[in-house]
C-alpha cells in the first residue's frame, strides 16, 4: 500500500512539474511589441512624411518613425552605423554613398519621388515681382539657400543660379542653411529676405499664408530625384520593404503629388 501511493505521489510530481514547465517554455498568447520602422528622412519630407507613416501604421500595424535632416548627414551616419532601417533621400548621390560602403541592400537607389526647387519670400519682405532676375535689386540683402555640399535642395539652387549668370553676383548675399527645412526657416523668420527651398515646404499652410513663391524653371539645374534604400542588416528591413511598395503606389504617388513632389512614372 505504501508502495503504491509513493508510486502515485511521484506520478503527481512529475505531472505538475511537467506542466508548469510547459506553461513557462510553450508558445506565448501574449501580444508582441509593435515593430518599429525607422526612416532617415530628408529634410523636404518633414511636411508630408508624417500623415503617410499614419496611414501606413493603420495598413499594416507596422510604427514608423523618421529623423529629418540633410540628405549627407544623413549618408554618414548610416554609414558610421546609425540604426536605421530606410533611408529616403533628396537625391540618388547620398543614398549611393551608403551603397559603396557596403551598407544597402540594393544596388542602386530605388526611385520614390521628383523634387520641385522654388523661390519663396515673405509678403511683408519688400520683394517686388519675385524673379531670379530680381535678386539682383540692391533691396534684396539676404538670400537663404541650403548648403550645396550638404542638401541636394541647395546644389540644385547654385545650379539655377550658375545656369543663369547669377551666382557670383548673389554670393555675397547667400545664408547658408544646413538643409532645406532650416533654408525656409530663415526665410520665413525674415533671417533672410528670400529663399531656394522645396516645393513642399512652400505649399505648407503657415508658408503660404506668410509669403509667395515661384517655380525655378526646370531647365535651370539637374533634376532633383529622390531614391532610397533599404539598410543591410537592419532589424526592420522587412518593413522597409514594404513601406517602399507603400510608396510606389499610384494613389501615394498622387498624395505626394499634392504635397510637392513630382510621380515618377
């Protein structure tokens, strides 16, 4: 009899030892932390990029969340192992750095936009019939524009202003930005009296209420087209890959479109 029960008692044992242990190693029914996405951004995003990660965290339950600076820094912090998973840049040259280090999936940089460079001033600034040709006025006394070495926004200026003859005469009058984004500032702060920036910053509501614009015509400098890529090894590539596609769309293409950016088909 004692025999038997001791027989049963490890039998209990090892049953609620067994199950304990299942209930600690088997498959969790408990939801996962959300998958973050993180995107560096050229700065002529920060206007639009923020309702589009909206949409696409409702699409597919993927957060994105995007660092906005110039496109080189950018490059270089991607390349010195900043933990991103997409790059969307202002050009192809950037994004192609990051190829040449070794640190991109693709070979060449994917396509996802056509960048607008325009001139903008504020209404109160004192600038008349807003031209290229009108910077030459001894009223216009500052002009801001994104530095070329470091916004693609900033190089396609100086080429507008090259093309046209201008850009010796103008340089004593330039205010360097760091990107784009900070060129607008200026202007719009009355830091500078006019300014290069991009189509999508000028459509924005406070910058069309503040000022007015015109296109640079686009014969004046190299076609501002924007690529990304996806980064090697990235702990979000997958989702980078999908939030691309997301892009690509026709009905994306057309909301960035409305926002300043040009399809590219």
């Amino acid at each position: 009899m004692c025999e038997r029960q001791a027989r049963w008692g490890a039998l209990l044992i090892f049953v609620v030892f067994a199950t304990g242990f299942a209930q600690h190693t088997g498959p969790s029914h408990q939801p996962e932390t959300a998958q973050t996405l993180r995107i560096a951004a050229a700065a002529d995003l920060q206007p639009l990029l923020p309702p589009l990660l909206s949409q696409f965290e409702q699409q597919t339950g993927i957060h994105a969340e995007a660092s906005y600076q110039a496109s080189a820094t950018l490059a270089t912090q991607i390349i010195d192992g900043a933990p991103f998973d997409l790059f969307l840049a202002a050009d192809l040259s950037f994004p192609q750095r990051v190829i040449d280090a070794g640190r991109a999936e693709q070979a060449v940089p994917v396509p996802y936009a056509r960048g607008t460079l325009v001139l903008w001033t504020r209404n109160d600034s004192g600038v008349t019939d807003l031209s290229l040709e009108a910077l030459r006025s001894a009223a216009v006394k500052s002009i801001a524009i994104a530095n070329p070495d470091h916004a693609p926004y900033g190089r396609a200026a100086q080429a507008a202003l090259q093309h046209v003859g201008l850009f010796n005469t103008l340089q004593p009058k330039l205010v360097i930005a760091e990107n784009i984004a900070q060129a607008a500032q200026y202007a719009d702060s009355g830091n500078a009296q006019a300014g290069f920036i991009s189509l999508t910053s000028a459509l924005t509501p406070r910058l069309s209420t503040d000022g007015h614009f015109v296109q640079v015509p686009d014969e004046d400098y190299p076609a501002i087209v924007q690529g990304a890529i996806v980064i090697r090894g990235s702990a979000g590539a997958g989702a980078a890959h999908r939030f691309l596609e997301f892009l690509q769309r026709r009905e994306i293409q057309q909301t960035l479109a409305a926002e300043g950016l040009k399809p590219i088909h």
